[in-house]
C-alpha cells in the first residue's frame, strides 16, 4: 500500500476475510497492467478466494514487477492465452482509460466476465457499444470505484445508510482530492483523449458514491466545471473540476476533485464524504484525519440519539470482492448491479462533455 502516491494506492485487507470458494473454483487472470489499480484489484479478488493465473501486458517491464508482487501468476506470451482458457472466469484490467471499452468488449466476446479499473469509458460511444456487448453475451462489465469499495469508512457509512442511521438522504458532498506526482506520470495521463477529463476520469468516484448513498437510480447534471489552473506545461491536463447533480428521488450532490494535494500530507489525497439525512449526518474521513491520526477510515455520525466517532480501519473489509465472485458463479447481482455501474459511468462522461472551462 503506497500512501503517498494514489495512483499506485493498493490496500491489503487488515484481517484476513474468509474465502467465498475454493482454491481453484474462480480462477481469473490479469492484464493492461497500465495503471497501479491493477494491484488493488488484485488483492481483493485474492483475499476473496479468487485464484491468479496469468498476467499479461506488452511491457515486460510492468509484467516483471506484477509477478515479483504475485510470483503465482504465469506469464501469459498473448492476451489471446488469457482469451482461450477456459478456466479463467474474468479479466481484472487497469488500461490506458481509452482502450477500457474495446479490451472489456474483447474479454467479454470470449466469455469471460470484466473487472476494469475506473473509468470505465472515456466517450459515450464506448459505452453504447459495451452495453450492446453485455446485452450480446451476457457477460458482467464491472468497475473498480475504489474509492467506496475499497475504503472500510465508505463502506461502513454505505451499512449505516441502509439501516436508517440518519434517514431519508437529501444530499452527499464529496471531495476527492489527488496527489499529481506529475514525474511519475505517464505521456498518456496528460493526454485528454487517453485519460478522458478530470469529472470523467476521478470524477465516477464521486458520481458512483452519490448513487450508492442517495439511491438514485438516475440523475441529471445540473453544472460542471473544469479548469487547468497551475499546470501550463501540460495544458490537456485538467487539474480541478467540480460539479452538481440531481438524483431522480430528489437528492442532491456537488463534488469536486482535484490535484491540488500538498506534499506536506501525508497521504496521496483527504478524500472526504458528507452524507445529510433527513434525520442526521454523516462524515467519512477516508485516508487521514488531519493533524489527529495518521491512518484513515474515520467515521463521524450525529443523529436525533446522539453523536459518535468510529475508527473502523481493519473491522469491516471489503466485501464488494467476495460478492464480485459469488456473482460471477451464481450469475447474480449483489456486489453492484451492471446497471449502477453503467449509469455511474454515464454520468460522468455527461458532466465531462456539458462542464464549463474556466480560463485561470
């Protein structure tokens, strides 16, 4: 787990969870080994009980690193040996956000189900053409929101929510700020047309979460706005964006994500999540509480009974990944439905392509 640089943000389960199956029952395989999700996806998937094959990319170099990290997985020579065997039963992948789409599209065509890294899609063609694909074969197309699914203070807030710890919810505000370790970048992050937009690309964290939390089925981007303000040597770089959306049960949302984190911190990003009810609120410190404890997954609720601070780092898990896996074999739909994941993603592309550019 890399705290200080997000994009290579990779966290490992506290306690060890209990397996969902058996050694060799859900086998699966990794590839585009693109960006650092990969290994957080990785991790889930195996402490869910899931079995790693293959690794597959074209640069030897990212393919000698995986396996130094998972000396379990085989090196495949094609994605076409990923493609062909018929024990694997899904491809975990991390491409370039461009090439998302057409590699899902690829793996599902060949009966296996698709676990991409957000996000998902980079234009709305993308997405048309993925859904006509689940739709043709039948296969999940699932995405990685991280930033809820893999953060037990999300996690915890999302059990508090459905138990009605504060009611009907009116409204969430989320900020996902990013350090940009902008050295460390590769070409194509800078490249609007590989990495989609700042609300497209970091943005589906937050759109995903409003959806979850709200319980929308549905909603509509009111205003958006993006700007590169202090990266002029990188001007397709979109370094702040915010937005504010309407949820189809009334709910409201405004968020903002940025790459604005100081090196001061000590974490990659104070990513912070504010849930209203109807009857008390909720606050998710994710990844630090500031100047009071260096770990993260803070939980604050205050409700008509009272007030309360949970810790929860290392007492809920990630159950997404055991329920990911339970959904492939049963074919059902309870870890995310492909319904939420694809709305989420359309939401985000919407509010890239209507934002407003702010000349700074």
């Amino acid at each position: 787990m890399n705290r200080s640089d997000g994009m290579n943000y990779a966290p490992v389960a506290a306690n060890k969870p209990k397996p969902v199956c058996r050694p060799g029952e859900f086998v699966f395989a990794a590839a585009a080994l693109d960006h650092g999700h990969i290994y957080g996806q990785t991790n889930g998937l195996l402490e869910a009980g899931g079995t790693l094959k293959w690794v597959y990319d074209p640069d030897p170099a990212k393919v000698a690193q995986f396996v130094k990290t998972y000396p379990q997985a085989a090196v495949a020579p094609t994605l076409e040996t990923i493609l062909a065997d018929p024990e694997v039963k899904l491809v975990a992948a991390a491409a370039i956000p461009s090439e998302r789409a057409a590699l899902g599209i690829r793996a599902m065509e060949a009966g296996k189900d698709y676990f991409t890294d957000k996000t998902p899609f980079t234009t709305l063609e993308q997405l048309d053409a993925a859904k006509a694909a689940v739709a043709r074969t039948g296969r999940k197309y699932m995405v990685y929101y991280s930033e809820r699914l893999h953060v037990e203070s999300a996690v915890y807030a999302g059990q508090l929510v459905r138990e009605g710890a504060i009611g009907r919810v009116l409204q969430v505000i989320g900020t996902g700020p990013h350090r940009l370790n902008k050295a460390s970048r590769p070409d194509w992050f800078f490249r609007k047309e590989k990495y989609g937009g700042i609300l497209c690309d970091i943005g589906s964290h937050q759109i995903e979460q409003f959806l979850y939390y709200a319980g929308c089925k549905d909603a509509k981007v009111l205003h958006s706005k993006v700007a590169n303000y202090a990266n002029p040597d990188v001007p397709e770089l979109e370094d702040f964006g915010d937005a504010t959306l309407l949820g189809d049960n009334g709910a409201t949302n405004y968020f903002r994500v940025d790459w604005f984190t100081p090196n001061g911190l000590a974490t990659w990003g104070d990513g912070r999540t504010l849930i209203l009810g109807t009857e008390g609120y909720i606050e998710i410190r994710k990844y630090i509480d500031l100047e009071r404890d260096p770990s993260g997954d803070h939980v604050y609720l205050a409700n008509q009974e009272g007030q309360w601070h949970f810790h929860v780092s290392g007492q809920v898990g990630y159950p997404f990944f055991g329920e990911l896996i339970l959904d492939c074999l049963n074919r059902t739909e309870n870890a995310m439905t492909q319904e939420h994941a694809f709305k989420a993603a359309q939401l985000c592309l919407e509010a890239q392509k209507a934002a407003i550019r702010i000349e700074g």
